[in-house]
C-alpha cells in the first residue's frame, strides 16, 4: 500500500497535528496522499487537495483519526468503495480504532512493507417493509436500535427469523447487533461477546418484563423481522430505528422492520491478529 487518504475527526484532532505528522511521514516515504480540500488548506498542503470521487476511488487505504464513533461513521459512507481502513485512535480506549497516536508511524511503516491483515466485519441492512415492499433504510456496523426516544413506557414487540415467530417481548427496546457491535450497546444490555472475525447477528431486548429473557444469536443468512404489536397510537409517535448511535429514522405502529446481513462488510487494517482480545482485556480491566 502506498496510496492513503486521510480523514481526521475536527473534534478529536482539533489543530491538526496528528493529521499533519502523518502527512509528514507519508511524504517522506514517497506515498501518494489524497486529502478533503478543507483539510489541505488548513495544514498548507494544497497539493493534496481531492475531490471525494478521486479520494476514495484512487486509494488504497483510508486513514481515519478519531474514536470508534469516527470508524463507524467512515465504514458506513466507505462501504461502497470497498476501501480498507486503519483506525489510529484519538480518543478513549476503543475496539475499532486500535492503533493508538504513538503507534501510528510505526503501524504505518508495517503497513507500506505489506505487513499487514486485512478483517472483513460484517455489517447488517436494515430495511422497512411498506405495502409489501423493501426500502433499504441503512447499513450498520455495530448495531440496530430500535427504541422510544421519550417518555419510559415499555414497547411490545414480535420477533419473527426466517418468517418464523420466536418471541414476544415487552421492553425498552430491541437491539440487533454484529459481532463488531456485541461489545457496545449489546454488551451493556447484558448480551454476549462475539470474536469479531465471525458472521453471525445478536437479538438482545433491553430491559425486558420478564425473568427469563436471554439473547438469540443467529447464523448470518437468517433474516430477522420486527413488528410493534398491539402498542397505543400515542406510544408509537416517537419510535425510531437507530443505526450505530449516529442515524436515526422514526418508524411507525404498523411498519415491519427487516434486519439481513449485508452483502458489502466493512474492511479494517490490523497488524495485529490478537489486537481485539488485547484490548478486550484493557476494557475488562484485566491488565
């Protein structure tokens, strides 16, 4: 690899440094450098300036300088460029931007000797299904929410995989997750770990009415369907989808809600196959 792109998170790299360091380097090692053109003029580097068709068309890789919220937002408006991403993190402790600021030019120098791995991570489509046809609302890397955004009043919800029934819940909420996600919200909704590196999708209900209310994992060709069953009008008024935290989408009492395994995934950089069990432990406080 010697082509990049870089795409830094403003919030997290507020004056530029780090993207301007790694310019640096790039330079020095006879790389190809493609940058937003708010970016280069900003650093003084119009030479670099890219439109975004040639960015991501033209690059073997995109540099994204931020936090795991950056990473999933670059995956998801990356994914049909199919373009490999290397996360170096600028914020707290995160399972997707691995390589830590310290760690970026010597990841780097890995990275233009070829190595290098490259894991695909599956990602789910989330699609509503109006007058028995399909519209594509988004596609998540982490996980889909689906959720009152207002007064706390539990939601009833049928779930159907491969048009069969499996459950009714009355809970906060349902979360469909990707291994990538299983240690975000699902995580904290009390759903399992999954090794990143696999292809399957989690059921987790959050803050169900019940004792014995367990997660359902499922292989990646099942098809998961969500309806609101039998809820108030008034309670469905503000019922959304949200895909990995960031998009989200009201929904209505009588739309079903179709969550598949996404024909495209998203495509990290890592120099280190055990990198998620490593920092898996620091999250754990194990260390």
């Amino acid at each position: 690899m010697n082509k990049f792109v870089i795409i830094p998170n403003l919030t997290k790299d507020k004056k530029l440094e780090t993207t301007k360091l790694i310019v640096d380097w790039l330079e020095k090692n006879d790389c190809k450098i493609c940058l937003p053109a708010q970016i280069a003029n900003y650093i003084n580097k119009q030479q670099y300036s890219c439109s975004e068709s040639d960015m991501y068309n033209n690059a073997d890789c995109a540099i994204v300088l931020g936090g795991d919220g950056t990473i999933l937002n670059a995956a998801r408006n990356l994914i049909k460029y199919d373009l490999p991403i290397l996360g170096v993190n600028l914020g707290n402790l995160g399972f997707l931007a691995e390589v830590e600021k310290k760690d970026a030019l010597s990841t780097l120098s890995k990275i233009i000797k070829g190595d290098y791995y490259v894991q695909r991570r599956m990602m789910l489509d989330v699609k509503r299904l109006i007058n028995d046809k399909e519209d594509l609302i988004g596609v998540a890397l982490n996980d889909i929410v689906i959720a009152r955004t207002s007064i706390s009043r539990m939601m009833k919800y049928s779930i159907y995989v491969n048009d069969g029934h499996v459950n009714n819940y009355s809970a906060d909420g349902i979360i469909v997750s990707t291994p990538t996600g299983s240690t975000a919200y699902n995580l904290s909704a009390g759903g399992p770990i999954l090794d990143p590196k696999n292809e399957m999708m989690v059921i987790t209900p959050i803050c169900p009415h019940t004792l014995m209310s367990r997660s359902i994992v499922l292989s990646k060709n099942d098809v998961v369907k969500i309806s609101l069953e039998n809820n108030r009008k008034s309670w469905n008024d503000d019922t959304m989808i949200t895909i990995d935290g960031q998009e989200s989408f009201n929904i209505d009492q009588k739309d079903k809600i179709i969550i598949s395994n996404s024909y495209k995934s998203a495509k990290l950089i890592t120099c280190n196959k055990n990198g998620f069990y490593t920092i898996l432990k620091k999250k754990l406080g194990n260390c």
